[in-house]
C-alpha cells in the first residue's frame, strides 16, 4: 500500500506551505512510507487528485487544496481530518494502515474491538472490573465497619467494666471508712 501525499511545491499560501510540512513530517516521524505527489508541476497529479477527491468533500468551489491524503486510489482526507486522525492517535486507522504492536493506536485498537452482540469488550470488562471492584470495596468497607464497631463495643464494655470495678472499690473503702468511724 502507497500512501500519496498530494502537494504543491510552489504553493503561495503559507498557511498551505505550513500544512504540507506538518502532514508529511509526521509520517516521516512515524516512518511511514508515503510518495509526494506535486500538483503545481504535474498536471496529471492535479487532475487526478481533484477527480478523485469525493464531492462531499471538495470545498464549495469544487476545487480541492493540498494536502490531500490517499492510500493507493483510496481517499483518506484533507489536512483537517489529517489533524483530527492525529490529535486522536488514529492517525494510521486514518491512513487505512495497521498500527505497529505497542503503539498508542493498537491499544487503542485492542481497547474497542468489537464483541458479537455488539458492546465493546474492553468497556464490557472495564464495567464488569469496575462493579467487581466496587462490590468488593463495599464488602471490605462494611467488614471494615463491623470491626471498628465491634472494638468500640468491646472497648465500651471494658470501660464499663472498669466503671464498676471501680465504684465497687468505692462502696468497699466506703463501707471499711464507715467500719472504722463506727468504731
């Protein structure tokens, strides 16, 4: 698979200078393999780009501007969608390309495949993890609570039973007070 960038070296648009540069030095960056096509100088290049650029999305005077991306014969967009594919590391999802293992986009890949009844199976996972997860913190909270409660009732009845130690202890002296008075 090719992917041709179509460009026009002798733009006067530095808004279309600034463009091109951006989409063809991130492929280099990503090491995609792309072929430069020069509309300015190649007729052909400028024809075919404008008769193969879909009509949704040529600009309302039917005249597309560079750079316009294709994979082979197949459309892949404009600079916008270009920017949009990046800005969401899709950028190899956009170039109709496999991401390379490890990269954010094949995470991202492995993340919304798609199971037979249609929900995507990291979400139905990451949901199910997430109530599994819940649940067992509500379990170890309320276990949690019992324990704090049962040594507070523990702690109570210690106090308790210390309260009435003691004011045993006090009747008694009280009582050995009043013995020795009454002698």
């Amino acid at each position: 698979m090719v992917i041709k960038v179509f460009l026009a070296s002798s733009s006067g648009s530095t808004a279309i200078k600034k463009k091109q540069q951006d989409v063809v030095g991130f492929l280099e960056a990503l090491k995609v393999e792309y072929t430069p096509l020069d509309i300015a100088c190649n007729e052909d290049n400028r024809m075919w780009m404008r008769e193969n650029v879909p009509s949704e999305k040529k600009p309302s005077n039917g005249i597309p501007l560079p750079p316009q991306i294709f994979n082979e014969e197949g459309y892949c967009g404009d600079y916008e969608t270009f920017f949009n594919a990046k800005e969401d590391n899709l950028v190899y999802s956009f170039l109709g390309l496999d991401p390379p293992p490890g990269s954010k986009e094949a995470l991202q890949a492995e993340k919304s495949a798609v199971k037979e009844n249609g929900t995507h199976v990291e979400e139905t996972s990451t949901e199910e993890n997430l109530d599994k997860s819940i649940e067992a913190r509500a379990g170890e909270y309320e276990e949690e609570e019992e324990a704090d409660e049962d040594k507070e009732e523990e702690e109570l009845r210690q106090l308790e039973e210390e309260d009435e130690a003691e004011a045993v202890e006090e009747e008694e002296e009280d009582d050995v007070d009043e013995t020795k008075e009454d002698e």
